[in-house]
C-alpha cells in the first residue's frame, strides 16, 4: 500500500523530480541527447579520419598534412 507521499507508480515526487547525485531528471535527458549528438559527431570524424587515410603521401602533403597528423587535425577543435 502506497503512503501519501509516493505516486500511483510507488516512486516519490522527490525521486520523480531529481536523479542521480540531485540533478533534475531532465538534465540527465538534456545530457543522454547531448551524448547522442556527439555519437553522430565522433561518426562524421570517423569518416573524415577514413578519407584522409586513403590519401597518398603526397597529396596528404599537399594539404599541409602528414599521416601521423590526421587524428590531430580532425579532432583540432577539441583538443584546443
């Protein structure tokens, strides 16, 4: 039998409220999405990585890069 506190699912408004360590059930959601946004993002740099590996040498070179370079470079704007 549920106490007065508790919803028809048996979880608390508290519990409903917030998630782990306090923070609000629809950050944990904001974060999840986040998170998927930048699966999609780490895919596009795995194809980029892809790409540019199948260069030569040579044209490699002609963009101003080298083979050891290419992880560095598509990850430029989050390495800083």
């Amino acid at each position: 039998m549920a106490t007065p506190d508790m919803t028809a699912t048996g979880i608390t408004q508290a519990t409903a409220q917030t998630s782990l360590k306090g923070v609000p059930l629809w950050g944990w959601i904001t974060r999840i999405f986040k998170g998927l946004g930048f699966a999609r993002g780490h895919a596009a740099r795995e194809r980029k990585i892809s790409d540019l590996m199948r260069l030569s040498d040579a044209e490699l070179a002609d963009l101003g890069l080298s083979r050891d370079q290419i992880v560095a470079y598509v990850y430029r704007d989050r390495l800083g």
